[in-house]
C-alpha cells in the first residue's frame, strides 16, 4: 500500500474501472479518480492495502458491508456502485462526487457561521438517520468522510469500512479503529459502538464546524482519545462568540459522557436541529465546494495504460498547492528547431554568484593600537550562554518526564484487592486508593447476602483517580418477584429480568379477576426462591372460565351486576319492560336469558321493570291524591258529587300495591 502504489494508475480492475489520478490516501486505503469504461461514467475507486485482501474475514464484512450501504437510498449518502477484488487489491466503487470535503471546506474558510454550519450539519443528520434506522452505524464521522460537490450538495461516504476492517485478522486487538478526535468515551474504553456513538461524533463535528476546532488535542491520538473519559465537550460560545445557545445545548446534548443521555440516533438529533434553526430564523444557505481541494486537482489528470511511459501522478497532499516548473534553455538567434519530438527537460541550475557582503568602507585603524579579542570576557560569555543553555533543557526535561508520568500513568491509579474483606471494609481499602464508591446488589447462588462479590471495573483495572468504583455486594438467592393479576405482561417482564431472573411467556389460563391480555399468574409464585437466571412463567389471562347465567329476576341492578362480575360477564345495556310481578327498578331477566352459558368477557342486557306501584291513597282529600299519583307518571280520573279538592277519597282502582305500566289510569271515587 505504501510503496509502488503510483503504478496502479492507468491500470483496469476486474477489466472495468480504470484508475486516472489519486485523490486521497488513507491509512487502510487510497481513492483514486477512475472510469468505468463499460458505462464510460466517472467514479471514485478505494482501493484497500493489499494486506486485506489476503483476509477472508475482512473480503466476508467488506462485502456484507457493501451490499448493506448499497441497499440504503438518500441523497446525503454517496452511493455505492460496485466492489470485487482484482489479485491482491479489494476495492470499492462509488459515486464520484465533484467537489472537496468538509475538512478542506474548513481549511478554506475557517469557523461557519450557524446557518452555514446547520447547511452541513442538517442533510449528513438525516442520511445517517435513514442508515440508524437500517440498523447501520457508521463509526468514523469526521470532516473528510463528509463530500461538498459543487453544486452545494452534502454527502456522507465511507459507511461500513471501518468495521470491516475491525474484522480482519490482521488489524490489532489494541488499536483503537476510528480517528481519535471523535471518537465517543464508549469507543475508547470498551471499543462498542451504536447509533449514540455516531451522535457523539455529529457533536464533535458541529463543535468543530462552529469554533474551527476540536474539543480535544493532544501530542498523539491515544491521549486525544483518553482525555473525553474524564472531560466534557466545551461549549462551542465558550471558544468563539456569535454561537447561539441552542447551538450550545445541542452540541452539549449530543456529546453527553453517558450514552443513554444522548440522542437515541441521528434522526432525533436532526429533528431537534431543525427546531432551533426554526426558532432562529437561519436562512437557507447553499455550502460552497472548497476550491482547492484534491478532487479538482486530480480532475487534470488522466492516467496512461501501465505500459506507456508517463509522469507520476502527484499525491492528494501535494497536487492541491504544487506547481509544476519546467526549466527552458536559451534558445540561439540562429538555431534551428528540433526535429525530434521533445525529451523530457532537465532542470539545470548554473552557479549565481553571491552578493559582496564585506563592507566598502572600513574604519581606519590606528597601527600604534592594534585591536585584539578580549578572550577572557568572551568565555565567561560562552559559559553563561552555555549555563543557561542546560537550565532550559533540564527544565524542558523534566516537564515532559512529568507530563508522559502524568499522562502515561500519574492519573491512574489500580482497584486494590478485596478478598477477604466485608462490606466495609471493601469500601475503606478502595478509598484510601483515592477513589470513591458506589453500592450495588447482586443476586448469587452461592455468596450470602451482604458479602462482597466483587468490584466494577474488576480488581486490579487501572482507572483515573477519583474515579467511583461499583463494589457489588450478594443480594442471596434471588425471589420471584410480586404482582397484582390483571398487570401489563412488559411490566411483570421487566420486574421478573431486574430480580435476576428470565421471564418467559407461560400461553394462557383462565382468570376472573386478570382481564384478557394482562398477566394472570407466574410459576413459580410469587415469593418463591429461585437460582439466578431461573425462568420464570408468565401466563397471560384469556378470560373468566364459561360459565351458565344465573337467575336474576327480582333482584336489583347493582346486585345482578355484581353476580355477573363474578363470573367475568359484564352488562353492555340495560332496557326496560313492563312486568306486574317486578317492583321498579329491579331486573326482570337478562338477553340471553337465565342459563345460556357464556365465555369470560362476553357481556349481557339486563332487562329491567319499568312497573309503578300504585301508592294507597284512601281517606286522603281529592287534591292530596290526585298530585301524589300524577308525581307518579299515572293518569287521575275523579268521581264526586261535588267538583272540589276537599273531598275525601273513599275508593280507588287499581287498588293499593298494585304495579300498573307508567301513564296508567287511576280511578278515584269521593265523597261529598
């Protein structure tokens, strides 16, 4: 990869793609301006270091990578056309975008202004978001993996690389894959990696896009990467003014140390992003492709076939700013031109000579008192210069030995051993070591309640002080935990999994009291004691059992109700009807009528008297009668000899207690 790699232009892989210029080198890879001669388009090849391409693990992820990138569709995404292997190179074959990328954007033209930032940040937010949702994670964002064309549209590139070569055999268990300066605090200290992870690195970059610079340097990438382990990302305003503070707190949510405080995935992140643009006011801005970038200066160049004689092609780093000069000799009045086609020219330097520095005039000496050099002060001179000298370098020595000690290991310190020790005492011996700690339960089989398992980080992890370690400390055997039947069957799964158990899914029983759906029992039951990871049976409720419908006539709503709630049957309505055998109110029958059987959580009309019950009104005056009956929704029929409320009610029909329908006529005889 790294000698020889210039012979590859004008070269066909797999009698296809011709390689005409490089455009960038990596550390795992050169891009290469090419032509797919069969559809003559032009396109960007990334040819891999040849040591992959021996790897069967890294050809099996390059390939399964590929295709899965391939399947996405946005335009923020540089598509990917093709990938193979050719000899000893694997290569992928993507959409040439004409342009430069971000980092050289940011070269250009230094810190952007939010709108200009918002105009980066927005469509790389949803290309990643379209691939989060696909269940991609990209793991390397940083400005070069971000393409400005020309005409102002951003893309992403360089999906599934690196994890791809996280798989081969010969990328080392120690490196650290992804570029140090985005990497998230996950990445570096336990090298997982999820849709938060690429978050993080969108903060990075927008922190970045803002201010001009990253949030963390350092003399190597190791310590770049160590220092976001104890340190939070600035706030952008805090390095350079003019940034808004929701450009502040959206760079702050999206760099949270603790993952789950993040933007679950790029999509949120858009989202939110859009929201403070909106409460901003940005305009719309088209992003301007950088002008010297090495895309451009590879578009100058095509590759000769590998047998024809041809110059060089200059690298990405140095085609952007070089110029080539070709030195011409002096043509004579009177020669005659070349026949010959032109040999390449030699440049040929020809001695300059140098300007006379002696001065023209020199001072007159007296020859009686001639000037010599006074020895003695000039090396009282050289041995305090000298002195000085090694002052300077002891001290330059001596703050290097301590920031490598400090970097290196000052800062760390290790867990002490707790063997042995209690509670208690696991909790001095880690604090003495300058660290602080937190308490945690575990279930265990075998360990008593309240003895010390362990430690998180293990013992004997070097960690940066004042760090707090986890000492987990014996819950016992672990007890199936409680429930109220009729519970949401997630919920009892997730108490189940945070009692140290397995829930699993038990099918169905019948319940009276769990409606359908809802978890109606476990096995074993609640309060048993069981081993860590036992399982434990949720069964769901179908329902009350079936069951016969009882006779309710005569009996009241809130009473037949409550019989058929027993029985897990519940009432859809209630109609009225006239029944003489049934005081009002109370239930007449049901539809379907006594003994049909029904399954639990079915349901049943009740069916209730609407009878009135004629009150006695005898011996009571006409007017007294006739509004206590009429209150009753009954119709008054008076028979007196003299037409007046004061008379005395001597008869009536129907007589006292009986039911009659409502609106019924009452017959009332009186007297005088």
């Amino acid at each position: 990869m790294r000698g020889g790699r210039d012979q590859l232009l004008g070269q066909l892989l797999e009698r296809r793609y011709r390689l005409d210029a490089p455009i960038a080198r990596g550390g795992m890879s050169m891009v290469y301006r090419g032509l797919d001669v069969r559809l003559d388009r032009p396109v960007a090849v990334k040819v891999m270091d040849p040591k992959f391409a021996a790897d069967p693990q890294f050809l099996a992820r390059f390939e399964f990578e590929a295709r899965a990138v391939a399947r996405l569709k946005h335009p923020g995404l540089v598509a990917v056309y093709d990938q193979g292997v050719d000899g000893e190179l694997a290569f992928l074959v993507m959409e040439l975008v004409e342009g430069g990328t971000l980092r050289e954007l940011l070269r250009e033209r230094g810190p952007m202004p939010p709108h200009a930032a918002r105009a980066v940040a927005e469509p790389v937010l949803d290309a990643l978001g379209v691939a989060h949702a696909a269940g991609l994670v990209h793991r390397d964002i940083k400005p070069e993996n971000v393409l400005i064309s020309d005409s102002g549209e951003v893309k992403l590139a360089d999906f599934g690389l690196v994890r791809a070569v996280a798989a081969s055999n010969t990328t080392s268990s120690s490196v650290i894959l992804g570029t140090a300066a985005y990497l998230s605090p996950e990445q570096v200290t336990s090298g997982t990696a999820d849709a938060r992870s690429d978050v993080y690195a969108m903060g990075v970059m927008l922190f970045e896009m803002l201010t001009g610079r990253v949030p963390f340097t350092g003399d190597n990438s190791l310590s770049v990467a160590y220092q976001r382990i104890d340190n939070e990302v600035p706030r952008p305003s805090e390095l350079i003014d003019g940034v808004p503070e929701q450009f502040d707190d959206l760079v702050l949510a999206a760099t949270e140390h603790d993952a789950s405080r993040r933007f679950p995935n790029a999509g949120a992140m858009a989202a939110e992003l859009r929201s403070a643009a909106v409460e901003l006011e940005l305009p719309p801005y088209r992003v301007p492709a950088p002008r010297r970038s090495a895309q451009h200066a590879s578009a100058g160049f095509r590759a000769a076939p590998p047998d024809a004689p041809t110059t060089r092609a200059p690298t990405a780093a140095r085609t952007a700013a070089a110029t080539t000069v070709l030195a011409q000799p002096q043509a004579h009045p009177h020669a005659q031109p070349p026949a010959a086609p032109p040999h390449q020219t030699k440049v040929v330097t020809t001695v300059t000579p140098r300007p006379d520095t002696a001065p023209e005039h020199e001072p007159d000496r007296d020859p009686r008192h001639p000037r010599f050099p006074d020895l003695q002060n000039d090396r009282r001179r050289s041995r305090r210069t000298t002195i000085v000298w090694l002052l300077i370098v002891l001290a330059l020595a001596l703050l290097v030995g301590v920031g490598g000690w400090w970097l290196g290991s000052g800062r760390y310190t290790a867990i002490p051993p707790i063997d042995g020790l209690d509670r208690g005492g696991a909790v001095t011996a880690i604090e003495n070591a300058g660290l602080s700690t937190k308490i945690s339960g575990q279930h265990s089989d075998t360990v008593p309640v309240d003895a010390v398992l362990g430690t998180d980080p293990p013992v004997g992890s070097r960690i940066p002080k004042n760090s707090t370690v986890t000492v987990l400390v014996s819950l016992g055997r672990p007890a199936v935990p409680a429930f109220t039947p009729g519970d949401a069957t997630d919920d009892v799964f997730e108490r189940i999994r945070a009692a140290g158990l397995k829930p699993v899914d038990g099918g169905e029983t019948y319940s009276r009291t769990a409606a359908r759906g809802t978890v109606a029992a476990l096995d074993p039951t609640p309060g048993t004691s069981v081993a860590v990871d036992a399982q434990v049976k949720v069964l769901r409720s179908k329902g009350a059992p079936p069951a016969p419908i009882p006779d309710l006539k005569g009996r009241t709503v809130a009473d037949a109700t409550a019989a058929l709630a027993d029985l897990g049957v519940t009432v859809r309505e209630t109609r009225t009807r006239f029944d003489a055998d049934v005081d009002e109110g109370n239930v007449i029958g049901t539809d379907p009528a006594a003994g049909s059987t029904l399954d639990g959580g079915d349901s049943v009309v009740l069916i209730v008297s609407n009878a009135v019950k004629v009150p006695g009104v005898v011996g009571s005056s006409v007017g007294s009668a006739r509004s206590e009956l009429e209150q009753l929704g009954l119709r008054v029929q008076v028979r007196q000899v003299a037409k007046t409320d004061n008379s005395v009610v001597i008869t009536q029909n129907p007589g006292s207690g009986s039911r009659v329908e409502p609106g019924s006529k009452i017959t009332i005889i009186s007297l005088p």
